[in-house]
C-alpha cells in the first residue's frame, strides 16, 4: 500500500485500499491455515505447542512489518497497537481480535478470522485515516478453547485479571506437562520479562464465524450478536438392575436403558415446546456394564442446556430434574443428578449493537440479531468493558472440523462492518463512557 498522502479522502481511494486489505487479510488467513496443519487439512494449534508459537510470531512479523506496535505479555498473548492522539486513552486501547489456538483439526476460520481482520483493519484505518483519538489493539489471544489443558479461556481470562498464574500453572496435559512448563518452553510464564497485562481494554469487539447454520439458512450477511447463551452440564446417573439377557423376562426388568431412553426423548420434547433459544443436548451415554448379554443396570449421562435468560434456563433445569425423577420412579430405577458447570448468559454492550446494527443498514447489509449459543472471549472481556460479536456465515453450519468455510465474500462483509465500526469509535471521538 502507499503512503498515506493527500488523496487518502477521496472514496475512490478508500475502496482501493480496502480491496488491498481484503486480499492481504486472505492472504494471512491461508498463512496462518499452513501452520499446525494436520494430516487431515485441519489445523491443531494447541496453546504453548510449536505450531501455536510460530503462529503467534508470524502475526507479530506481519504487525511489525505493517507498522504496529508490538507485544507480547506473560500468557502469551499478542498485541498490536495503534496508538492514539489521546493520551490519556493510551493504556485503555479498545481491542479486536480472537484466539489463535485451535481444536485437535479444527478450521481454518475458528479465531483466526477475528485475529486477522482485527489486524488487517488496524492497517486499513492507519493508512486511510491515520493516527486514531483513542488507541486500537489488534489481539492474538493465547488461549480460547481448552484443548491441550483442562481450562479454557486463559488469553482473555489472564488479562481481564479472571485467573492468574497461581490457579494455572499445575494444570497438566495429556503427557503429564504442566501448564507452566509448556509456558516456559515458549519463553512465556510469570519469571519472563514480559508484563502481566500491558494494557486494560477499554472495549472489545470481535468478528467470528458463527460455528451454526442460521445465517446460512436465513440468506443473512452479518449476525449481531445480542447475548452469549448461559450454560448447565450435567451428569444424570439411572440405576435399575443388571441382570441376564436370557434369563430375565420382560416384566421382571429394571432396565436403566429403557428408563434412560424415555427420560431422553422427554427432556427433547420439553425442549422443543420451550422453542429457541433453549437447546438441551444429551451428547454421551455410559451403559453399564456394557455387556451384549446383561440388561443395562446403570446408565450415566450428560445433559448441556443453554438459553440466554438465566431464569427461563433455570426454569426448564428444575422441570426436567422434576421429569427424570418421576420417570425413573414409575419404572422402578433410582436418578441422581450431578451440576458441573454453570455459566450465566452474558449479554453483548446495547450502545455498540446498534452501532453495528446502524453500519450494516448504512452499507445496506443485511443482518440479524442472534445469540452465540457458543461460549467466546467477549464473555470474559464484558466482566471489565463494554463488547461486541460481528457474526459471518459458516456453511452448513460446520465449525471444529477442517470442512469449516466462509467464502470470502462473506468474510469481507464482516470484515467491512468490522472497520467501520472501529472508525466510529475509535476516530470520530464518538465517546461511549
Ligand atoms: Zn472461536
């Protein structure tokens, strides 16, 4: 791109640079897609593995090489920053970005889509407007998706101050690695010389594939994300009685399987009468003792339910706790119930909603406002600043898998929304305190 000179104004200009900007964001997308490629096209970038550190390098030579102010902090974390006229908003940039680690082969798109044109459109708005008001980060957190340790969420989680080192650093991989080793082999962790959290985010606003199939099906361009689903999982145990397969009448069973299967099938029709948001899946069944010729006497299985008003969600838990303990009972077998999680939804900031609402309608794009029904790193940052989720289409609805696509001009309208929405806040001295 060339320098910045006196024709930047002109619109002409702008849509020459912003074409540039979507071709250099594709192009780092399919960078980024080349490091930690697994065998079958996905990409396994694990948090502290190789692939992961070379990818969070290469995102710090591009940043570098397009001008950014680079760092990183001690969980690994990448910044780029554009710094502000304004002083005193110089610590409290507003950030955009995503995660850069993966699931075992998972897409091209999951997180790095948001890292890219986070950076990429920080490029575009230095050379079309030049220097911002308050500052801009593009981010590369460390950490969103809990694979290789049994935690998630550490990137956005250490810098919002949510966790520290001190309830990580022991947490152990599948070969026995700590947390804070495989930090350390990285030259990451609280003894390297980066800083604990360099900056506190005045806002975050981040543009992610939508990982379901509702856009697609609808024909919408943008998904504006109006809450992040709150979240219940579950362990239910049904117990009958085990006992021989030939020997054992019909009548005389207490089969947790047949008892589960109902309790099943009625915890899907409550579901569907409560209608959308409200999903409840039950994803893993343990049959015990698992044998071809024993009437099932145990069966443990999950429950996930997620619904974006935390009352409705709580409702519809205590009416099927109230279900499988009386479908157990008329069938003779005993339930117990086990809560492991439970996350309250997190709704996305109203003021910067509209913003985007009113940027989609300017460019004439369409758009529907959508919870996520996945967790992401907005709901950790809106415990400290306002946020914001740009949602694109995925086709089929395919994400964690290497089939996950978005076509490029998809991405491209997302990427559009994002750059505006960053020129409103970030340029025009538009103050949402
Ligand atoms: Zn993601």
């Amino acid at each position: 791109m060339p320098e910045s000179c006196h024709i930047t104004n002109t619109e002409a200009y702008k849509e020459t640079v912003f074409e540039a900007s979507c071709h250099l964001l594709h192009q780092l997308l399919d960078e980024l897609s080349d490091i930690g490629k697994s065998e079958d096209g996905g990409n396994t970038r694990v948090l502290y593995s190789s692939s992961w550190l070379l990818a969070q390098q290469h995102l710090q030579c591009f940043m570098q090489e397009k001008g950014l102010i680079t760092s990183f902090d001690q969980s690994g974390n990448l910044y780029g920053l554009l710094e502000g006229t304004d002083d005193s908003a110089l610590s409290q940039p507003i950030f955009t970005g995503s995660h850069i680690d993966t699931v075992i082969s998972g897409g091209k798109f999951d997180g790095a889509l948001g890292v890219v044109a986070g950076t990429v459109a920080l490029m575009y708005l230095k050379e079309v407007y030049g220097q911002p008001a308050r500052s801009l980060a593009a981010v590369s957190l460390s950490e969103e998706e809990g694979s290789r340790f049994p935690f998630a969420f550490w990137g956005s989680r250490s810098i919002t101050g949510a966790s520290d080192w001190s309830s990580v650093r022991n947490l152990k991989d599948a070969e026995g690695i700590t947390l804070l080793q495989a930090a350390e082999m990285c030259g990451f962790g609280p003894d390297s010389p980066f800083p604990v959290r360099p900056f506190k985010p005045h806002g975050y606003v981040e543009l992610h594939i939508e990982q379901g199939a509702v856009l697609e099906r609808k024909g919408t361009s943008i998904g504006v994300v109006t809450d992040i689903v709150g979240q219940k999982r579950l362990d239910v145990t049904i117990t009958g009685e085990a006992n021989h397969a030939g020997t054992t009448p019909m009548a005389y069973r207490k089969d947790a399987l047949i008892g589960t299967s109902e309790i099943i099938l009625q915890i899907h029709q409550l579901a569907l009468s409560y209608g959308d948001p409200l999903v409840a899946t039950v994803g893993s069944l343990d049959v015990l003792p698992g044998a071809v010729n024993v009437v099932p006497g145990k069966v443990v299985f999950t429950l996930d339910i997620r619904h974006t008003d935390k009352s409705v969600m709580d409702r519809f838990t205590s009416e099927v706790r109230s279900l499988v303990t009386e479908s157990a009972t008329r069938n003779g077998l005993t339930a117990e119930w086990e809560e492991h999680l439970s996350v309250d939804p997190i709704p996305m900031d109203g003021e910067w909603e509209e913003s985007i609402q009113d940027v989609c309608d300017k460019l004439d794009i369409s758009y529907l406002r959508m919870p996520s029904g996945a967790g992401h790193d907005a709901q950790i940052f809106a415990e400290i600043c306002k946020v914001a989720m740009i949602f694109v289409p995925s086709q089929n609805g395919v994400s964690h898998n290497p089939m996950e696509f978005t076509s490029k001009e998809e991405i491209n309208l997302g990427f559009r929304v994002l750059v505006e929405l960053l020129h409103q806040y970030g340029y025009r001295g538009k103050t949402d305190e």
